[in-house]
C-alpha cells in the first residue's frame, strides 16, 4: 500500500477499476516491518478508510498469519482491525516459507525470529474461520470471506479453473488459449517491454492435457467441496483417498 495515495486511487476509479485488493499484511507495526511493509498500522488503517469512503469500488485486504512477530494475540487484533477498517472482504493467507527470499535469509543471519511452525499456523486459521463465523462474515472460499455482497470475488475463483484470464500490469497473471503467463514484477522492465511493443512476460507455460482436470480440483478445494457429479468415475477412483483423509479428520 505504499505510496497507493489518493491521487492514484482516483485515477484508477477514473481508468475503470473496479475493485481493490491490497496486501496489508498485518495491522501490527513490528509484525509489518518484518514482512518488509513500510507503512505504521495506523496509517494503513485510515487509507482503507479513505478508500471505503469513496464508496465507488470492493476494498478487500490480505492477511497473513505465521509472520515473524506474529503471536495469536496481535492476530486477534489483526482480525478486529479487519472489522473495524470498514472494507468488503478479506483472505487470510498462511506464510509458506520459501527458501532463498529475503525474510528466509533475516531469520538464518538471526535478525529475525523464526516464523511460526504449522501447529501454531493451524490454531491461527482457526482462531480465524471462528471469528469469521461469529461476527456473520460470508465465507465464498476457504480462506475469502465478505462482509456484503459486494466482494464475490469472481477473479479469485476463476483463476482457479481454466477459465481465460488475460494478465494486464506488472506481476498479473493469467491464462489465453491455453498458454499460462505471468508479467514481469519489476515495473521499469515492464513499462520498457510496453514502450517496445513487445510481451512483458516473465515466465509462460503451455497447459497440459489434464489441465480443465486439475482446475477443476482446484476450483472444489477452493470451495471446500468436492462433488461426485463433477469427477464421474474419478470419484470413485480416488474413494480410497477420501477414506483417508476422513480418517484424518478432514
């Protein structure tokens, strides 16, 4: 959300955009700041708050649990600020730590405490599904929840399957013909690669034959249900997984 000012909000809404997804993160400041997020807690709190007030497009935020910092007691808090910032929805993302990115490399010089094992990520997301619960939020995935029917989060849901979706600014991904694509992050090689008519892409991938399967799979996990009738004679096939799996307690 850094230097998203004002005039940059406007000029979007001006332009057509039609919702806003923005990575906050975490409201606690020190939590922020391992997360390499610039601004104090209390200054995003009032943009989103600006933004909503505009009333012209879905503000919905991200937070993630698991950060450095990060104690179920901050995230408790996190989630009241969720409530009290006013926007449309929110996903709550779990750190999966990757080796060889910049927080990974803070924690193994020690400048940084050890992210949260997955036990402790676990009690977090249920700390968060029962909030969500308790204060009537509209769970559209297993980890997207709304606050008003404004927030369908249709993007977030077809990304998921084979629809077509066609990338458009730094770091945006999608999927035409199928051929799956994601744009350069960096904004100068991006706008360069615009000026010089040419893909600003990073990376591409042609799909795979089972690529319509596997979307499909991943668009039922997304949903929290798996139904028979979407998987024919797969279903049954993969009954001995299931079985599995409610053994486990899922």
């Amino acid at each position: 959300m850094n230097r998203f000012d004002a005039g940059k909000f406007e000029s979007a809404l001006e332009g057509g955009f039609n919702r806003f997804s923005l990575g906050v993160q975490s409201f606690n400041t020190k939590v922020r700041r391992a997360a390499k997020r610039l601004d104090d807690g209390d200054v995003v709190m009032t943009t989103l708050q600006k933004m909503v007030s505009y009333n012209a497009a879905p503000i919905v935020i991200d937070l993630m649990y698991g950060l450095p910092y990060q104690t179920l007691e901050n995230w408790q808090q996190d989630l009241e600020s969720y409530l009290e910032s006013g926007v449309d929805g929110v996903d709550l993302y779990q750190l999966i730590e990757m080796q060889n990115l910049p927080m990974a490399r803070l924690v193994e010089q020690g400048k940084l405490p050890e992210p949260a094992e997955t036990a402790v990520k676990a009690s977090m997301y249920e700390v968060g599904v029962n909030f969500m619960a308790m204060h009537h939020q509209k769970r559209l995935s297993v980890n997207h929840w709304a606050s008003s029917n404004r927030e369908r989060s249709i993007y977030n849901s077809l990304a998921k399957t084979d629809a077509q979706v066609l990338p458009l600014g730094a770091g945006a991904g999608g999927n035409v013909n199928g051929i799956s694509t994601m744009q350069t992050r960096d904004m100068e090689t991006y706008i360069a690669a615009i000026e010089a008519n040419e893909f600003a892409s990073a990376m591409a991938f042609r799909s795979q034959g089972s690529e319509s399967f596997n979307g499909a799979v991943k668009a039922a996990f997304d949903k929290g249900v798996l139904l028979k009738r979407d998987f024919s004679e797969w279903f049954e096939r993969l009954m001995p997984l299931f079985k599995e799996w409610e053994n486990r307690g899922l």
